[in-house]
C-alpha cells in the first residue's frame, strides 16, 4: 500500500535511517507515488515531527543531526524530479556564519531543518564577510537572510552586515533572522534583525512566519 510506504519513509527520517529513507523513496516511485507526494507526507511531516521531539526534550541535537541528514539524502532524490514537475519551494533562504566565526554545526542543521521544511537554502558557508551576504541577496533575491555567530567577538558582524544592506538599500527586500549560543532576542532587536530563533526547530518556525509577513504584488 502506498501509505504505508510513505509511513516508512516518514518512520526513517525520524529514525535517522538514511538507507531506509531512499530504500523507501525508491518503492514509493516504483509504486507510482509522486514526488511531491513523497516530500510533503514523507520527508516534510518526518522533520516537523523530529522537531516536536526536540522542542519536548525526547531529541537532541545529535539526533536531529542524524535526522536531518537521512532527510538530505532523500531530498537530493528527490530533487530532480520535483523540478521536472516544477514543484515551486516554500521560500528562499541564504544563510552564513558571520565574518570571523568558523563554526558551522549550528547553521548547517538550521540550513537542512529548513530544506527539510521545503525552503530552497542557499548556505554561504563560514567567516562570511557583510558584502558577500549582499552580494548573494542581490544575486539570488532570497526571501530570508539567515547569520549565525557562536563567538560574542563576532556577534557585532551581524550589526555590520545590516547596516551595509541598509546602505545598499536593500534591506527592505529580504526578512533577516538571527541565532547562535551567543545571540539573544533583545540582541536581535538591538541591531534591527526581523527574528532570533534560539535552536534550529524554532528557526524553521521562525522562517515561516516572516515569510507569511510579504505581500504578494497586486
């Protein structure tokens, strides 16, 4: 039965089973099911699940880690058919950890729980300087620009980075949303950010409500 292959699907992205996920994807399609199907009911529903086990305690980060990538997998799958049915993404993010700051576990599980979520994901890697993240706002025409910092020395970046774009006058096109061990609500709101997420399942809520926050063109 189809739904039960999805059920599988869905079962080893929560599970964090990378082979299972794709084993499972493959007999969905041999099956007949669509991908868009298989990404909404299997993978999608798998990461919103996997973020209600984090938000109540029962997962954590090495968990969602696992999770996130058996997710990954099956989505580059999945990908190309999904463009082939041309399968519109929920919203365009690109994201970065600011000049001076190499750490990335906290970005990248934030950039995948967002892929995860049906967010197209531009990652910009580490140490990214204010003008490469304009540079990519200008080149991509992302929804959401997403900074991480996990150093208190290179919090004052993110600062930086939203006022060149002020000055770039560009600002106004793109909702910003910060996070990282360092970064708290009143710092978001000190240098101007649209959000802070504390963790990566509340980055993804987060995303989702500043995307709700554009009008559409009359």
């Amino acid at each position: 039965m189809p739904d039960v292959t999805i059920a599988s699907i869905f079962q080893a992205v929560v599970d964090g089973n990378t082979r299972g996920t794709l084993e499972g994807i493959e007999q969905a399609l041999e099956q007949g099911l669509t991908a868009e199907a298989i990404l909404s009911q299997g993978l999608i529903a798998a990461m919103r699940e996997v973020g209600r086990l984090f938000e109540e305690g029962e997962y954590f980060v090495p968990e969602m880690l696992v999770a996130a990538r058996a997710m990954q997998a099956g989505l580059n799958r999945l990908r190309p058919l999904l463009v082939a049915q041309g399968i519109q993404p929920l919203g365009k993010v690109v994201l970065g950890t600011v000049k001076g700051d190499l750490h990335d576990i906290g970005k990248n599980l934030v950039g995948m729980m967002l892929e995860g979520a049906g967010f197209e994901v531009i990652d910009l890697g580490t140490d990214v300087s204010p003008e490469k993240f304009l540079a990519a706002i200008e080149e991509h025409q992302p929804h959401l620009l997403g900074m991480s910092a996990l150093l208190t020395t290179t919090m004052s970046n993110m600062k930086l980075t939203l006022e060149i774009l002020e000055r770039a006058q560009v600002r106004e096109r793109v909702r910003v949303m910060i996070g990282g061990a360092p970064v708290t609500e009143g710092f978001a709101r000190q240098i101007g950010a649209d959000g802070y997420a504390p963790d990566a399942s509340r980055a993804v809520a987060l995303a989702k409500h500043l995307l709700s926050t554009f009008t559409e063109p009359s």
